[in-house]
C-alpha cells in the first residue's frame, strides 16, 4: 500500500472546479491529540486505498461546540455552530464523515435546527458500508484472526445514536475472537469522559471510572481493546496504563485495525 498520503482541502478542490463526494471531518482530537493523529492517518490511507474523492476542511474546520455545549455554555455552542454550518452551506456539502461520535452526535442531531442538514456518518457505519460492498478486501489470516479483542461501545454512539452492529460487524470481518465486557451495548458503562468530564478535574468518589471500565477489559483477557471515539481511546489508554499493563495490552481505533489487514 502507498504510504504517500493524499489529503486534500475542499478549498482546493472547489478552486479547480472539483467537488469531492465527501467531507472528512477529522475534529479536534483527530487534528491535534498526537495519539488521536494515528487515526487520522489510518482512516485517510483507507480512503486514498479506496480511491474515494474526499476533502477535508482544514483550517476551515473549527469545533462542533460539543464540548461547551455538554458543559452548558450554550451561546458558545451556538457562535461555533454556526460558523462551521455557515462554512459548510457556502461549500454546498452534503455527506460528512467523522471519526468521533462527539462530532457525529452534534453534526447529525444538533446542527439541523441551526440551519445545517447534512447526512452525517460515523466512520464506524462508513466502513461497514465499503466492507459489505466488497470495495474494503482484508488478507485472509489477517493480522487479528483468531485472537481476543473486546470492543466498548461509545456513549454517543451506543446510546444516544442506537449504533451497535456496525463495530461488531468490521471486527468479525476481521475474523477476530470478540470477547464481550460483561457491560456492553445498552448496558455499556461510559469511560468517563463524556459531558465534558474529560475536561475537568474528577468529582469525589470511591472510584474513577475509565480505572473500573479498563478492568473490565482487561477481565476479557483481550490483548486488544477496540474503540471508535477518540475521548474513549484517552481515557482507556489511561487507564490500562493505571493497571499497568500498557506494555500488554493496546487500546486501537476499528481504523487502525483494518489499515493493518487491508489485501
């Protein structure tokens, strides 16, 4: 596979007359958490594998306002929301793809009563489509087969969006052995970051959440633990290192794991 990436900006394109056929919408952790950053990349050597007409808006891209809005700064939300809705309407765009169901919760259920109607995918759904159209082919004995991965199910995806099946079903085309959490799907237990949690220092407790949810994963004895949201991937990550077996165990993106075992 061509390791020269090709990413282009919807500003370029529409210079030249062109107009790809989906919007990247790669949002703040994708564009500056350097752990985050793999996923990215990951998810744009699928896309250039594929040969998909793509752009992504670069520094036109600003914030969805998730975050200020999960934290009850609703003006904000809205002065952000707005300036992206009104970038997006002046570029005529109209499928948006994005790797974080933050970004995918806001874009798709919060921004059409602002004035922004967009078809709103999560990476997740998108790979399952290419998957099941045949046009995403994976080595056969792949890089998982056979071997333990569990998968914690995003808030924004699970709950708030009803999106279950699509991760499930990228991890058992990748032959993997799925171990299930004992809390999973509707009855999955949040890493702790969501509502803007991730931003602020802990509330008093007996427990920190994303410490009990990683050893809940690490109970599967999965070596591997899959996620498809980047504020989960953070609080995982931190706490399989609490337990200290991230020398063990890798928290990896369902991107990262079909760019491994792309034919």
């Amino acid at each position: 596979m061509n390791n020269t990436l090709q990413i282009p900006t919807f500003a370029d394109l529409v210079a030249k007359g062109e107009k790809p056929d989906v919007l990247f919408w790669v949002g703040c952790a994708g564009s500056f958490d350097e752990r985050y950053k793999r996923v990215t990349w990951a998810f744009v050597r699928i896309l250039n594998h594929l040969k998909i007409k793509f752009a992504v808006l670069g520094t036109e891209e600003s914030c969805t306002g998730d975050p200020a809005k999960r934290a009850g700064n609703e003006f904000l939300f809205q002065m952000q929301a707005l300036s992206n809705i009104q970038t997006l309407n002046g570029y005529g765009i109209k499928k948006i793809v994005t790797a974080c169901p933050h970004c995918f919760n806001t874009l798709k259920n919060e921004y059409p009563e602002l004035g922004g109607n967009y078809e709103v995918l999560h990476h997740s759904v998108f790979l399952q489509g290419l998957i099941n159209e045949g046009k995403i082919r994976l080595k056969e004995g792949g890089e998982f087969k056979g071997k333990k991965i569990t998968y914690h199910d995003s808030c924004y995806l699970g709950r708030a969006n009803d999106i279950y099946d699509a991760p499930r079903s990228i991890l058992e085309a990748l032959d993997v052995a799925l171990v299930e959490m004992n809390r999973s799907k509707r009855t999955g237990l949040c890493c702790g970051a969501g509502g803007a949690q991730l931003f602020k220092e802990p509330e008093k407790g007996k427990a920190e959440i994303h410490y009990d949810r990683a050893t809940e994963a690490l109970e599967t004895g999965s070596k591997t633990i899959a996620v498809a949201c980047p504020f989960c991937m953070t609080m995982l990550s931190d706490g399989v290192k609490f337990r200290e077996k991230e020398n063990e165990v890798k928290v990896m993106d369902l991107a990262e794991l079909i760019v491994q075992s792309l034919a």
